[in-house]
C-alpha cells in the first residue's frame, strides 16, 4: 500500500465498506482498539499510570474516542476454534467470505459482511461477536487489515499458528505502516521469531573523539537500518537545511539495535550515554522517534543532560518510562490520533505530565508522518518547538 495519510475519517460499520486508503487505515484502528480492550491493555496502561497523580489519568488513547468511537467490549478470557468461526461465518454469509486470503478485486464482495460483523459488533459487542469479525478480516485482500486483526486476535482465538504465520509475512512486507505492525505484534507474541532479527542490528556504533554538535537524531524500533535519520536521509537532511544546523552530520552518528524488548532500550540509553561521553556532548538536542524516546528518558537517569527533547510518536508507558525532567531544559511531544503502532504496541498515546508540551497534528493513524519532512512544511512543526 503506498504512504498515504489519512485526515478525513471513516468511522464504524461503513468502513469496512470501502477499500480506499483511509477506510482501509479506520478498519485497522477498529480491529487494534477492540483488540486493546481484549487484552486489558488500556486498563492495565491506567492502573499504572494512576497512582503517579492526584488527578484522574485518561484513558490511553485519550479524548481521539469521541471522534473515533469503538463500543466497550468486556474481556471474559474466551477463546474460540477457528473451525467454530468459520462455520459460523458460512452459515450466515456463504461464499461471500472465502475459506482463504481474497484477491483484492474481491473486496466488494466480502465489503457487506464485513460491515454487517461490525454492526453487530456495535449492536451487541462480545468477544465472540469480535472474533467473527476479525476471523473474516483475516480473509481480507488488502495487508494492513489482515495484520491488524491478526494482532488482535490473540486473546479471543485457540488458533495462534496461524496468526504468527500472518504476522511474520507482514513483518517482512514493503509497506513501512505494516512491516511496523506486524513486527510489533509479533514482538508481544514471539518476541525470540527468527523473523525479527532481521530487522534489528545488534550493538551501537563505535563512538568516536571528535565533539559532536548539540542536535541529534534518536531512531526508533526496527530502524536501524532505515535511511530517514542518517546523514543524507530525508528528515536528516530536512533538519539540518531548516530546523537544526548544528544537527550532528558525521558518519558515527549514533544508532542502537532497535530491538523490540525493555532490555534492548536500556542498552540503547546506555549506548547513548557512552557516545555522549565519547564526543564530549552536553546538553544535547535530542530529535527521538517512537521507543527512542523512550531510550532518551532511560538515558537521563544515566546522566545524559538534554536541551530540548522533541519527541515523535513516543509510546507512553509509565511508570517505565519517564524522563528525569531535572535532566532535560525542554520536552515537545508531537504525535498523530490514533497511532496505530502505538495502538498494538499497548502503550498511551499521550503525556499526563504538565512539563511535557503536547500537539498533535490533524493526522489519523500514521506513526511515521511525525518525521516526514512535507508534515513538518505543511503543519509548521518547527514552530512548535
């Protein structure tokens, strides 16, 4: 699917009615959101988060719900046989949901039982009417979909093979949105599959003598390799010509495994720190993408002192992961509603800290459009920080 961000909705049943790209993009969030209920990933984020504050905490995916909304669905631990959902799937729609992946000129014929399944999803929410749905989205022509109820499947289904065969296809997919879903899925699922270790790259980067500048970019899970943030990459390129001049431009820059584990970004805040030291850096710029983030606040507790963090769809997981803020001079979180990697990832979307200074921008789902140099144009991102 090609990368295409998504700023009108389409909410509900009338989604799964259409296959252009922002339907496609509102089906996968309803699949993960009802996939996070069933999980007890929201109220699990909560009962942490709470006891950190005298005010009442949010929910994880905050006030994006009212324009979003997706019925509450209680997790009963029910699991289902694939064959019981199948069976249940034919006996009320024939050979309008395929016993296997369909073509993609087949959507329109799949397109009403899919919003039928929704609609009585909405009507009657069960965990049993939310595996009917993901089990025919599991049919689903189209990648990102396919994905997306695979992750969510996992608390109401016996039949997890199946969707670990799903997930490591989609953790090896061209398209960056479903290649991150899927790894991520697959992280919380099977977080040693051979799969993934192609898409992290162990040990940071020899650090070198020579004094870095006071910006730098901090990448995120699986991006190690990604070219985005390194000298010559696109967003590098774009912060150094307009926003960062004295981004660090050397061919050392620093990089961490991207591993998908606590212990991966406890190394990297480690690695960081070190290459910190090695290029006698202090108070450094700090530009972090997803869980960097994450291994920017690790490294303030380590003694890295940073000037501005800016943060770029930065999962929200606290109590593990909160900055030392006598060690930072400013913090900006810039994010997007409904992120969906975040949403699998079973992490908050937004900050409940007063030092921490949120926007989002008019964008739906997309967890990469935080560092895509035409959003930071077009939203005027720089003047946000």
């Amino acid at each position: 699917m090609p990368h295409v961000r998504t700023e009108e909705l389409v909410t509900g049943a009338e989604a799964f009615r259409h296959s252009h790209y922002g339907a496609l993009h509102s089906q996968a969030a309803f699949l993960l959101l009802v996939g996070r209920q069933l999980r007890g990933d929201d109220a699990a984020w909560k009962a942490l988060a709470q006891p950190l504050f005298a005010a009442p905490v949010e929910a994880a995916v905050g006030e994006d719900l009212e324009q979003f909304p997706v019925p509450s669905v209680r997790p009963t631990g029910e699991r289902f046989h694939s064959e019981r959902i199948t069976s249940n799937l034919t006996r009320r729609y024939g050979r309008r949901i395929p016993k296997r992946i369909a073509p993609v000129k087949e959507f329109t014929a799949l397109a009403e039982p899919l919003a039928d399944l929704a609609e009585r999803f909405r009507q009657a929410p069960s965990p049993l009417a939310a595996a009917e749905l993901m089990g025919a989205c599991l049919r689903h022509p189209h990648e990102l979909v396919r994905v997306a109820g695979a992750a969510s499947s996992v608390p109401v289904t016996f039949d997890v093979r199946y969707l670990l065969r799903l997930l490591q296809t989609g953790a090896k997919s061209d398209d960056p949105l479903v290649r991150a879903l899927a790894a991520t899925a697959l992280g919380r699922l099977a977080p040693d599959d051979p799969v993934l270790r192609r898409l992290v790259r162990p040990g940071a980067r020899a650090a070198g003598s020579a004094p870095a500048h006071t910006s730098l970019i901090v990448h995120g899970t699986w991006a190690r390799s990604s070219p985005w943030w390194q000298p010559g990459g696109d967003f590098h390129t774009y912060l150094l010509n307009n926003v960062a001049p004295d981004l660090y431009n050397a061919a050392d820059a620093f990089a961490w495994s991207g591993g998908y584990s606590d212990a991966a970004r406890q190394l990297g805040a480690q690695d960081l720190v070190t290459w910190a030291n090695a290029h006698a850096a202090r108070g450094l710029n700090l530009y972090a993408h997803s869980h960097g983030g994450n291994v920017a606040f690790l490294a303030t507790h380590g003694g890295l002192t940073i000037g501005e963090l800016v943060l770029l769809s930065c999962p929200v997981r606290i109590p593990q992961y909160v900055p030392d803020f006598a060690q930072t001079n400013k913090v900006v979180s810039i994010r997007v509603h409904l992120d969906l990697v975040i949403l699998v990832d079973g992490a908050g979307q937004h900050f409940p800290f007063p030092e921490i200074q949120e926007h989002v921008l008019p964008i739906w789902f997309d967890h990469f459009a935080t560092h895509d140099p035409a959003v930071w144009q077009e939203h005027n991102v720089p003047g946000m920080l």
